[in-house]
C-alpha cells in the first residue's frame, strides 16, 4: 500500500522531513482511523502540506501503535519520541497539551525521505478532511 499524509503547513514538519530533524510521524486520535492497522514496514508514504502540492516521499522502517492512552502516557511517548517527532524542546508542552486527551496514537518511523516532482491530487471520495489516504497505488489519486 502507499500513503498519502497531509501535513499542518504551520508547524514545518514536511520540510523537517526533509532536511532530517522529523523521523518520526505521529497521528493522534480519540478514535481508531486510518492509517491505524493499515500502515506496515517497508509502505511508502507520500506528504503533502494542507493546501500545497504531494512534495516529499519516505519509507516506513517501523510502525508503534499505542491505546489506551492516559494523559501520563502521552508525556511519556512525547519524552520518549517527541524530539524524532519533529517538536522543538520549547513546544513540548503546547503539543502535550494537544494530545492529553487522545486515546490513540501511531508512531510511524521514516527512513530515506527524498524530495519529488510536485504533484497535485483528487480528494474525491475520500473526504475533503481526511489528513491520511490510503490507496494502493498513488498514481490512482493523481491529477
């Protein structure tokens, strides 16, 4: 499968991605949504900013999926992983605070981003509010 994440263009991750200081991306939900069990070692993810073009591509080295999340565990997995994940040690708290009441989270761990010819794509059918598609080819998403 091949994956498409759309990124929050104010907090810089996709360039983060790139330049080597994210190697973590994290998806933190109340409830289990994709790409929750449906993402595996060795998938290709796309991203793209909100509003921009698909711009960057990675490999998934390894997947950590958490449930069950208490506001002490969040704190623990953004100690733990937080830094990888892109988020400067000033912004902990602001993300902690984001996160604090979410019940699940995915740990996906990027290897090899690479940047690529921009590429626009069509949301249809699946939500014009997903943040994560997954397809089995990227080409069929395309415009």
């Amino acid at each position: 499968m091949e994956h498409l994440a759309i990124m929050r263009k104010s907090w810089g991750f996709t360039d983060k991605i790139l330049n080597g200081q994210k190697k973590i991306e994290s998806r933190w939900y109340s409830v289990k949504c994709k790409p929750w069990s449906a993402i595996k070692q060795g998938e290709t993810i796309y991203f793209k900013d909100s509003g921009g073009p698909v711009r960057v591509k990675a490999k998934v080295s390894k997947v950590m999926q958490f449930s069950n999340l208490t506001p002490k565990i969040v704190k623990e997995i953004l100690n733990g992983y937080g830094e990888q994940d892109g988020i400067e040690k000033g912004k902990s708290r602001q993300f902690f605070e984001r996160f604090k009441d979410k019940k699940y989270c995915l740990l996906i761990f990027l290897k090899n981003p690479i940047e690529i010819r921009p590429f626009e794509i069509d949301k249809i059918g699946f939500g014009m509010m997903s943040a994560w598609i997954t397809t089995d080819n990227i080409s069929r998403i395309k415009k």
